[in-house]
C-alpha cells in the first residue's frame, strides 16, 4: 500500500531534512510517496528538494514559479498523488509523524474514509500561539 504525504513547503531549506527523517521513523511496512511542494521559495528550498529527490525515489516535487499560497500547493499536491491512501502534512513538523500508523490502521479497519486529528492541549506552546 502507497501512501502519499503531500508537503506544501515556503523557504524551508533547514525544515525539510529534518521533516523527512522524522516521517521515515513511521513508514513501517508502508510505501511512502512524499510530495514536495515548492511554493516560490525565495531560500535553498528547491535545492534541498531536488537534493533528496535524486537520493529516494519515493521523493517527488513540484515547483511554482512564484509564491502562490499553501491553498494552491496543497491543490497540487493533491493532484499528483498516487497513493492509495494521502495525507497532508506541515514539513515544521506540526503535524506529528508519530501519528501516522495510527491513522492508517484506523482508516483501513473502520467504516471511514476521512480522518483528522486535533491538539488536545496547547501546553509547552507560546501565549501568543494559544
């Protein structure tokens, strides 16, 4: 089973490394498709995009000639997934990668064909954040 990870990514040259080392923790018997979206970056994003692409080839990208929002790079990554199941992750790591087999099993043993998930607090978190 594929599963496409679509990250829409704006000048996040130092986050993307890290990001897909992260989410390679929890590929477990899974095939991951990841799906870089570069939305105009005016940094090292692309290079290190292009980078990773030529080192896995489960690393794909996208790249907009200028900054067009996450809307319209999350829009394109959905287009081009191939997966049989996709999801939609922040490459700052918001989106916990530890999550992943959880929301996969969940998917493949219920009734449903949608899942999200939620902070169930904001602790450790900015006041300006919360």
């Amino acid at each position: 089973m594929k599963i496409s990870i679509v990250v829409p990514c704006f000048n996040e040259e130092a986050a993307i490394p890290l990001f897909f080392q992260e989410v390679e923790k929890y590929r477990g018997t899974y095939t991951f498709e990841y799906l870089f979206i570069d939305d105009g970056s005016k940094d090292q994003t692309l290079p290190v995009i292009k980078d990773l692409a030529a080192a896995h080839d489960s690393v794909r990208f996208v790249s907009f000639s200028r900054n067009f929002g996450k809307e319209a790079a999350l829009y394109a990554g959905l287009q081009a997934a191939t997966g049989d199941l996709v999801t939609v992750m922040d490459v700052d790591l918001q989106d916990p990668p530890e999550l992943l087999p959880e929301m996969i099993e969940r998917i493949l043993t219920s009734d449903v064909d949608c899942i999200g998930t939620r902070r169930s607090t904001r602790e450790g978190e900015p006041v300006i954040r919360s």
